[in-house]
C-alpha cells in the first residue's frame, strides 16, 4: 500500500515539475490582445491622457488624431495645454 501512495505522490510532482517547466497555455498570462485592426499590442503598456495627464492600458484608451483620452469626454473636450 506504501508504494502506491509513494507510485501516485511522484507521478503527481512529475506532472507538476513538467507544467511549471514547459508552461501550459491554462497559467500563462497573456502578453497582449490583437486590436479590431489585426495589430497586437501589449497589455500593461500605459498611455497618458492628453487631457487630464493620467495613466492608463493602452487597450482602453480613447483614441483621437494619434492622442490618447481617458475618456470620451475628454476626448471632446481635447488637449489641454497644462496637462503637458
């Protein structure tokens, strides 16, 4: 009985050295998301409002004339010249 539970305790730590050193696509995080463009960009790269000056992912950024807003307000609103 001893060596059963030995026999399923290392097929168990096999498997999990295996995962952890090849990776599995279930625990990789993903590097970035393909815009409705086909253009893949990076997830955790921040932009800086054009209008208000804060940071934010470049995925959820409103985009305007190559600006990025935080916002669709500020968007409308534009840049604003003390936020530079």
């Amino acid at each position: 009985m001893l060596r059963v539970i030995l026999l399923v305790i290392s097929v168990v730590a096999l498997v999990w050295l295996l995962r952890r050193a090849f990776g599995t696509a279930g625990n990789r995080q993903n590097p970035g998301r393909t815009s409705s463009e086909g253009v893949r960009t990076r997830v955790d790269e921040l932009v800086r409002c054009a209008h208000c000056g804060v940071h934010l992912p470049r995925i959820d950024a409103q985009t305007q004339d190559g600006r990025y807003f935080c916002s669709r307000e500020h968007a409308r609103l534009g840049d604003r010249e003390d936020a530079k």
